[in-house]
C-alpha cells in the first residue's frame, strides 16, 4: 500500500508500454471503431451486493445524459491530456498509468479480488476491455471534444454514491515529498525511520501505540523495541511524521547520494486528524486549516510536536525502494494527477474512473488558484484514511509544488467509474 505517494507527466504521443502495437496506430488520425455493443442498451438498477458488511451499493449505475452544453463543463472534458496554448498535455502519463492498471489486471491477486467483487456487472473481464478501449481513445483522440464525445457514446458511468448517499464525495490530495536524510545517527538526523520488524505478523493486537514505539518526543531510541531496524535518520521530526503521513518520499542523503523510501507496513489503529486535534484544543481554527497552516504552526511552535503528533496511534513501517518509483495499494507505481486512492474494499481496483472536483493550479502570478475540471483517472492505491465510498485522495506528484497543492486540496466533488457499454 502506497497509500501517498509518485510519477510526473510530460505530453508526446510515443508510447513504450505494455504491447508495441500502440506505437504504431499512435500516428492514425480517425478514432477506430468500437467494439460490438448493443444499440440501446439499457440502464437498470443494481441488484443488492452480496457483501453483507454493505448495505447500500457504493455504486450506481447513472444516465448522465447524451447532450451537454457547454461542453467545457460537462463531464469528461479532461483538457489537461492534450497540448494547447504552448503547454504540454499529460497524454504520456495517462497512457502509463493505464498501462499500469492493465498489468496489475493480468495477476492472480486481480483475479481473486474481482471474483469477489460485490457489485453484479462490475467484472475483471469489463475493467480491462474498457481500459484497453479508453485507451485506444486517448491514442487516436485529437482533441478534447474528440475523447469525450467517444467515452460518453461508448461508456456508462457508475456514480459513488458518497457518504451521503447522494453522490457528495470529499477530496483530499497527497504526494512524494522529499527530504534530506542520512544512513547514520549524528547530532543533526536523529530521528529515524524503521523497517518492518520482520516478526511483524507475529505481533499480539492491540499493537504497541506510536508514543510507545518511539517516545513522546521521538527520541526513545535505543529503549524502543524497534532498536536495530532503523533505516534513515531525518533531521526534523516534523519530516519523519510527514514521511508517515504520505507513505513514501524521495530521499537526498547527506553524502549527495539519493534514494527513496516506500510504505512497508504499519500498526493497527485509526487515522487521526493532527489538525482536527488543534482545532479541538483551540490551537487553531478548523475552518480553513490546511497542511501548509499545520506545518507553519509546528515550526513556530515546535514544542508541541510532543503534544500532537503522538495523538495518530499508528505507526507506518517502511522498506529502501532506491529511487524507483512508489507503488500503490495494487503493487504498481502511482502517476502524478492520473491515480487516486479509494477504499478498496468498496471500489474497484485498477479500474478506469472520472473524478469532477476543484484543485489548485499555479497561476501566472507564483500562487495558485482554484479551478474545477474533470479528469480520467486510475484506482490505484488506498489510505488508512480513506474509508467509505465518499473518499477519494488524489495523487499530485513530487516536490515542493506538488506538497503545495495537495496541501490545500479539499472540498467536496463527484466520482464516477467508467466501464463498456455492454
């Protein structure tokens, strides 16, 4: 599991990915014909899940309609595939991350999911021939307009039915952050990062709480039980808890030398809101608290680090990934803007989605503003804080900016599966 953490995008039409053929039907300029499909298919409602931990489908299959105008607003218009006005689209990452999901669909552990996969019409077999189409699509699509005419002619749009029951899903945004570290203790980087304890799985429940694990100010040191299995030393303990937080970062040693770190494992406790905790206390407001205002408050007040951070009880376990890229809860990498985490006990993994929410974009100024959009995205990973189907962290990608825009991501949007009309 992932969970927060990785790729970046840049446009160009070449493909090397999972079947050479892509690369030579890129340059064919009509979109090819669609497979066989009914000529009025029908939408009917879902039969009851088969899962008895469900009561309400997390899925709906939705008529959203044939006609929309303006066509910028309406859903599948994703502008940010393709280039225009000097800028380079992300054709290149979308086609990877599909390809991503397509080699995920092709094991034994999608095989096995899928078999148990509650809701009736949402099948392996369907997840990847709609992937394989779409991404046929995006391929020979031309323009916008182009791709979206073709997947809501040849698509239908399962709808999350949010926490509400009414389609309402919240947003949250994570990513790769990257940190300077060392592979030794010194009086600078002396707060570590642990491997997973290789008798993990042998650990009696409940599991030992983080403040038992690393001390109330994250120096326990050679006390904890974790002593021998450090892996990175950080210099700041704000830094290792955000290493947890996100599950992965790319890690520049102080000997020049660089790495990275993926998520190995953790302990067995709930996702608590460090910001929610504040708020609580009357540290600071709620409404209107971001990750950057979080992190502002620790660094103007870094004595209470001790107070806060022991709160969140788990405690993430991590393995050296050298420097490749992070991988999501389906054990493939997470691509900037194109995955997103779900709750996979409720939404289909791999599988291709459309999420219509608002995000942060730079602007012409330095800062960053907000702008609505609909964009095709891949279900690849999976949080401890992602739970229910009005859940969705998406994925920014790594560095400072990325941090930036995720950290001030949220509010509340809409999520949609796509799969082939059948």
């Amino acid at each position: 599991m992932m969970r927060k953490t990785l790729a970046l995008l840049s446009l160009s039409l070449g493909i090397a990915v999972v079947n050479p053929f892509w690369s030579s039907v890129a340059q064919v300029p009509n979109l090819p014909p669609p497979l066989p499909l009914p000529t009025t298919p029908k939408l009917r409602p879902l039969p009851p899940l088969t899962n008895p931990k469900v009561e309400v489908p997390p899925l709906k299959l939705t008529d959203i309609g044939s006609d929309c105008t303006p066509r910028h607003l309406c859903l599948g218009w994703d502008e940010q595939i393709f280039s225009q006005r000097g800028k380079l689209g992300d054709r290149k990452a979308l086609l990877a991350s599909i390809d991503n999901s397509l080699r995920y669909l092709a094991k034994d552990e999608a095989i096995a999911v899928y078999q148990n996969y509650p809701i009736q019409g949402i099948t392996l077999d369907r997840v990847r021939r709609s992937l394989l189409r779409f991404r046929q699509l995006v391929v020979y699509s031309k323009s916008t307009a182009q791709l979206q005419s073709a997947v809501r002619r040849e698509f239908v749009f399962y709808k999350s039915m949010g926490n509400d029951g009414k389609g309402t899903v919240k947003f949250t945004a994570y990513y790769e952050p990257i940190y300077t570290a060392s592979r030794v203790r010194t009086a600078i980087y002396k707060y570590p990062l642990y491997r997973l304890p290789p008798d993990f799985s042998q650990w009696a429940k409940p599991h030992p709480k983080r403040i038992d694990l690393e001390g109330q100010d994250g120096l326990l040191g050679d006390k904890s039980q974790l002593r021998g299995l450090e892996l990175f030393w950080m210099r700041d303990r704000l830094d290792a808890y955000m290493v947890h937080i996100q599950g992965s970062a790319q890690i520049r040693l102080a000997n020049g030398k660089a790495t990275s770190v993926g998520y190995a494992g953790g302990t067995d406790y709930p996702w608590t809101s460090i910001g929610k905790e504040l708020a609580k206390d009357g540290k600071l407001p709620l409404e209107g608290l971001t990750m950057p205002r979080l992190i502002s408050f620790f660094r103007q007040q870094p004595q209470e680090l001790s107070n806060y951070l022991p709160r969140w009880e788990r405690f993430v376990f991590f393995k050296e990934t050298s420097g490749t890229p992070a991988t999501g809860s389906i054990h493939v990498p997470v691509t900037a803007e194109r995955s997103i985490a779900t709750d996979k006990s409720l939404m289909p993994p791999g599988a291709l989605a459309l999420i219509h929410n608002s995000f942060p974009y730079p602007n012409g100024s330095g800062g960053l503003e907000s702008r609505t959009v609909s964009r095709f995205v891949l279900d690849q990973d999976t949080g401890s804080a992602i739970k229910g189907p009005g859940r969705v962290d998406y994925f920014m990608g790594t560095g400072k900016l990325a941090g930036d825009r995720a950290g001030i991501t949220g509010g509340n949007g809409s999520l949609y599966y796509l799969l082939l009309k059948k």
